[in-house]
C-alpha cells in the first residue's frame, strides 16, 4: 500500500518453510515519504531482520521488483537514495548459512 500524498505505506512479507507452510507475517505500516523501490528495499530489510531474529538458517528471498533482485547482485557500490538499505540488506544476507 503506498499513499504518496499522506505519506503513508505498509511494507509486509510472508515466511514460509521448503513444504510451503507459512512460519510467520510480518506487516508494518508507516509514515514517510518515499518511493515505491524505497518501500520494497525496506520490506526486504524488515524480514531479514526477522529472519535472523527468529534464527533461520536458509532463507530464499523472492522480490516482484526488478529493481531489488538487480541491486541485491550488482557487485558495485549502490550510490542511489535507496544504497543504505541495499547495502544492509547483502550484510544481513551474508548472515544465514543460506540465502538467495
């Protein structure tokens, strides 16, 4: 949900295990103003941090933003708005025995 004039998005992701049971939701609203990419990279910050909080292990990110899977494999410094969520993100994913 993204409502640019108020500046109000939700940000949410599901935890599912490799059968496909759901182990968690995670939903968050917020106030901010920022882009609709800016609002996928924070989702993606948010459900490591629970990942890792909830000690998984191997974890499978899936994104339908072309913008986070390209900025997650790109091997080059993120100089954009959004690099310091990039850039948390890759630390957060070196954290698990898997993650891709």
């Amino acid at each position: 949900m993204l409502d640019h004039q108020n500046g109000v998005f939700g940000t949410g992701a599901i935890c599912k295990n490799e059968n496909g049971d759901c182990l968690g939701v995670l939903a968050a609203p917020r106030t901010s103003f920022l882009s609709p990419h800016s609002c996928e990279f924070l989702a993606l910050v948010n459900i490591l941090h629970f990942c890792t909080q909830a000690g998984f292990a191997r974890v499978e990110v899936e994104s339908d933003s072309q913008q986070v899977i390209v900025a997650l494999d790109s091997s080059q410094e993120n100089l954009s708005v959004d690099g310091a969520l990039v850039k948390e993100a890759n630390f957060l994913m070196r954290c698990f025995e898997s993650c891709r």
